[in-house]
C-alpha cells in the first residue's frame, strides 16, 4: 500500500458521509488544511529568505582577501550586521552558522578549523 500524506487522508477524510454530516469534524479537518497550507507557506518564505541571505554571504566572502570567522564576516559587511529578518529579528551568529554548513555542503564555501576557532573562505 502506499503511503499517504497527511493532507491526502484529511481529504479523504471530508469526502466520507459520516463525517460530512458532522460540523465538529468538518471544521476541525478543514483547520487542519489550514494549517498545512500555512506550514507550506512559512516554508517557501524561508528557503526565498535564505537564499537571498546566502547570495550576500557570498558576495562578501568573495571580497575578504582571507578565510574569516562569522563575527569577522559581519563587521566586514554591513547588509549582514544589519540583516533583519522576515521575523523582525536581526541575523544571529547561529543563522549564519546555518547557513553556511549549507554552502559548505553545496561546495560553494570552504570551511577550516584551526584550534577552536572555524574560518570560512569562498570555495575556488
């Protein structure tokens, strides 16, 4: 049998008889869907939120002459000391952290540890 989504069922769901005639049912599935589709939403404006961060990140490790740590990257480059997210909050050190293990694993983005500390450098 194969595996359905969680929407699938919850459709499936208010096609049954049963439940078309009960009101509570209905509305609990239809909040449900509601639900999903702003999950899915919050989601697509995230990966856009993050690539537009990831294109800045980009472009100012492309101008640092050496491999930087995340502090270094931000007082080197002002759009990213005062990023402000869709949230309202200001780009954290653990948001860059993020998203840069994303461009090391794209191989756009070269990651080096020397001690405790970790430097990052734009991949050649």
């Amino acid at each position: 049998m194969e595996k359905m989504t969680k929407r699938e069922v919850l459709n499936l769901m208010l096609g049954d008889v049963a439940i078309k005639n009960n009101s509570v049912y209905v509305g609990y599935i239809t909040h449900e869907l509601e639900l999903l589709d702003k999950k899915v939403s919050k989601s697509r404006t995230n990966v856009e939120e993050n690539n537009a961060i990831n294109e800045i990140i980009l472009d100012a490790l492309a101008k640092c002459e050496n491999a930087v740590t995340i502090s270094e990257l931000q007082a080197s480059n002002d759009t990213l000391k005062n990023y402000v997210l869709e949230n309202g909050n200001v780009l954290s050190n653990q948001k860059l952290t993020y998203l840069l293990k994303g461009l090391v694993a794209e191989n756009k983005v070269v990651k080096v540890e020397d001690k405790k500390k970790t430097f990052y450098s734009i991949a050649k």
